[in-house]
C-alpha cells in the first residue's frame, strides 16, 4: 500500500507549525520515500509528535502487534525530528507499535534544538528496526519492547546529545526487555565524550552477535559511569570510565535465537534467557513485541520477544470469603507460594459483587513468591476509567478489624528473592492498625485500583493506620 502522502504531510505541517499531533497509522506497509519523514526531505516541527501503528481501516481499534505496521524507505533514512532553533520550541517524539524496515541510512529522532531543554523525551515501545539503524538525540530516552536486528553501519542504536551548546544534555536512558542483534558495527552506544552528566537503567535486556562490541558507554570527565545493568545478556561491554556499580545477574551465554536470518529472534528452547529476567511491575499485564503477554511459564524472558517455552502461569481461584481452607484467600496464597510458577489469584465468589468481607483472623501468610492478586476478577467488580474522581467499583473487603485490630493483611518479608514483585489490584482493606500492605522485601511492587480506611460505602469500613507501607532492608 502506498502511503498517503497528503494525510501524513498535512500532520507533519501541523507538527511544523507548533500543533501537538498524533499520527495513526492502519496496518500495512508504506514506502516513505518522498514523504516528510524522507530524511532527503527534511521537514520538522517543534510539537509533540506521536506515530502508533496497528489500527483497523477507521483508526478506532489497535492491535499491540509491531508487525502489522511496516515503514520501509530503500536506499535512504527516515528523520523524525521535532527540535526547532528556538528555545521554547521543542516537542517530544513517541514511536509506538510498528516497524521501520530496510532504511540502510538509518531511523534518526531528534527532540534537541540549538539549547536543549530539560524535559525534552523519546518514547520508543513495541518498535522493530529491521535493516534500520536508529539514532536518537534527546534529553530522556525510554524504551521497551524494542527489537533492533540486522542493522549496518557502525552502531545499531547510538543514543547521545549532539547539541551545539551542553546547558542540559542527554539525561537519562531507560532500556527494558530491548533486543540487539546481529549487528554489522557496535550493537548499543550510548554518550559521548563531551557529556558528563547522563545515566541509565538497563534491565531484562539482550545484545547479542555484535561484528564489533555489544555495549559502548562513554562520558566526559574523570569520575564514573552510572549505568545499572541488570539481568541482562550481552558478551562484550567497553566504557572509557569504570561503571560507578557492578552490572547484576548478566548472562554471557548465547540466546539462541530461532532462526534469525527470517527474522525470528524468539529464544530457543534451551537459552539460559528464557524465564531469567527480573520480574517488573507491569509484567502481569505487559505485552511483547508481537502483542504476546509477558507473563508465561516461570519467569519473564530477556529481550523484546517472549519464548512459548514453558508452563503457562497457574491462576488460582478464591471461591469463598472463609479465613482459611479450601477456596479461602489464605489458602490461595500458601498455594501461590509452594508454585514455582508466576501466579495470579483471581476471585469468583458467588456471581455479583456483594461486597464481600473477607474478616482475617490474624495476617494472610508472609508472600515469599510473585504474585498478583486481582480483586477486578470478581463478578461486578469495575475498573476506574475516569480522570476525575473514581468511578470503579470494589467488590472483595479484608476486614483486619477484631477487637483489638491486625498489624497488617499481607506482608512481603524481608529476604525474599529480589524477583519477588507483588501487585494488588481492586482490593478494599479495612481495620488495620500498622499498614494494610507492608513490602519490607523484594522488587518492583504495584497497587492499583484499591481502598484502604474508611469510605462512604460500605459503612463498616474502619481506618488503616496506613495503606502500604515499604520498609528498607
């Protein structure tokens, strides 16, 4: 399908002229050749500018499929650039749900203008870059769920400042689950050497079959490097600084990869970066490159691509509102902690909300494994959707209240394994006198959706001391 070029430059010019614009683009393939993304062209705008793939014919639905959306220019580059000259004028740019192909000069995004400002980001998620390598000039750099593949030139993706005057430069890039392979030059380079103040997080991350190093970092000055690399795999690793901390949990061992010369970049059945990532937050709801849910079998994978390797995670389901035995909460969570699996608790007591009051005669059982427990899996119970107010319903009370109170409903303890991550959503908790959640261990935990303490329904609702309480370890 060719592109429309009147529909995509008109958005373009509404970039150029200071609008903030979001571009959404049906599933297909475009030739961007002579069109305002054409580097040989060179339009640019000083607005906010958002591209996401994967929409139906009317633009109203999106499937999370980076696939489906393919941007292609031969023998040329794309240039997405919103930095203007002027110092109130620069936009952020966010890529979503799609992929560049064959673009043997190169992706470049560039939000820095002649005096960068502080709050200037590049937001890349669900993105492959397929014969595409990609250079981003900004302040902030966040990317997940991208997969940077079979890139030529001398660095697959280079992250850095190129502005002519360093009042505020790169700041900080943020990379989880990234894939970079099989690239002809360097695989990931980040800063320069004339900045000194940049950081960044890797984590979950593969590079991998790089002709040259897989990770170059370099910065100006004569201190360190702060860069947190974590359970990530790559082989190589050149800094021109020491690293201000140790890289945690890498893996130095192949991922084998399916079948990269079709494009395959999935892990084979017996890579040691399967199952191994660290569990985040958002990994009970997150989804992969191809839209294909993170959570499956006994951890999350590296890299951008989820394997179908393994068992997929177990749900266990609360029938009852009792204290203890079978189908009770109680029990649901000693059953999660004796699975070695990714867990999720879902509730299905009776077929309305109720609400029903879960009374605990004394703590739920220290959670020493990961878990979510969805309180929205009751029937009637009802998301929030509204940006003002609260318009969701919660239908599953902890009651801690007994005469004398309950210190706590659930505690993460100190000691447990760095990948415990506990979310919590939907949840209502009453009656508590220290926290009705305390993370004393673990990593990357969530609440959503829930209430704690009085409210003006159900009227039994009694205060919690405090609603989550996270103790340092």
């Amino acid at each position: 399908m060719s592109i429309p070029f009147r529909e995509l430059n008109g958005a373009i010019s509404a970039v150029v002229n200071s609008e903030d614009m979001e571009i959404r683009l049906v599933q297909g393939t475009y030739d961007l050749t002579g069109s305002s993304l054409d580097s040989a062209v060179g339009s640019y705008g000083t607005a906010d500018l958002v591209i996401k793939g994967g929409y139906n014919a009317n633009c109203v639905s999106q499937i999370a499929d980076a696939r489906l959306t393919v941007l292609t220019r031969p023998e040329g580059g794309v240039e997405i650039r919103t930095a203007g000259i002027d110092d109130e004028s620069t936009g952020d740019i966010g890529i979503h749900n799609l992929t560049f192909r064959d673009v043997p000069d190169g992706v470049s995004m560039n939000t820095v203008g002649f005096t960068p400002q502080s709050d200037q980001i590049v937001n890349l998620s669900r993105v492959w870059f397929d014969e595409a390598p990609v250079v981003i000039s900004s302040v902030d750099v966040f990317a997940t769920h991208v997969l940077v593949a079979d890139a030529p030139g001398t660095c697959a993706m280079r992250i850095y400042d190129y502005s002519p005057l360093q009042f505020v430069g790169l700041s900080y890039v943020g990379l989880s689950q990234v894939t970079i392979a099989n690239s002809a030059g360097d695989g990931l380079c980040v800063g320069t050497t004339f900045n000194d103040a940049w950081r960044m997080v890797m984590q979950n991350s593969i590079v991998w079959g790089s002709q040259d190093d897989d990770i170059v970092l370099s910065k100006a000055g004569n201190g360190s490097i702060d860069a947190a690399l974590t359970h990530s795999t790559y082989a190589t690793l050149s800094t021109n600084l020491p690293l201000a901390s140790s890289p945690v949990a890498t893996l130095n061992s192949d991922p084998q990869f399916v079948n990269p010369a079709i494009g395959d970049y999935e892990l084979g059945g017996s890579s040691s970066s399967i199952n191994s990532a660290l569990l985040l937050a958002y990994s009970w709801s997150d989804k992969d490159l191809k839209g294909d849910a993170r959570l499956f079998g006994a951890g999350v994978d590296r890299g951008a691509l989820e394997s179908p390797i393994g068992s997929t995670a177990a749900t266990l389901t609360v029938t009852n509102s009792n204290n203890s035995g079978a189908g009770s909460l109680r029990q649901a969570v000693l059953d999660a902690n004796a699975s070695s699996n990714l867990n999720t608790i879902e509730f299905a007591i009776g077929s309305t909300c109720g609400p029903h009051i879960i009374n605990l005669g004394s703590t739920l059982p220290d959670i020493t494994g990961p878990v979510h427990i969805d309180g929205y899996s009751q029937p009637g119970a009802v998301m929030n959707s509204s940006e003002i107010g609260n318009n969701g319903t919660v239908c599953i009370v902890l009651n801690g209240f007994s005469g004398t109170g309950s210190l706590a409903a659930m505690v993460v303890p100190q000691g447990v394994a760095e990948g415990t991550s506990v979310r919590v959503d939907g949840l209502a908790f009453s009656g508590f006198d220290l926290a009705a959640i305390t993370f004393s261990g673990g990593s990357d935990h969530a609440v959503s959706g829930s209430r704690f303490g009085r409210q003006s329904a159900p009227r039994y609702w009694t205060p919690a001391a405090t609603a989550c309480r996270s103790v340092a370890t």
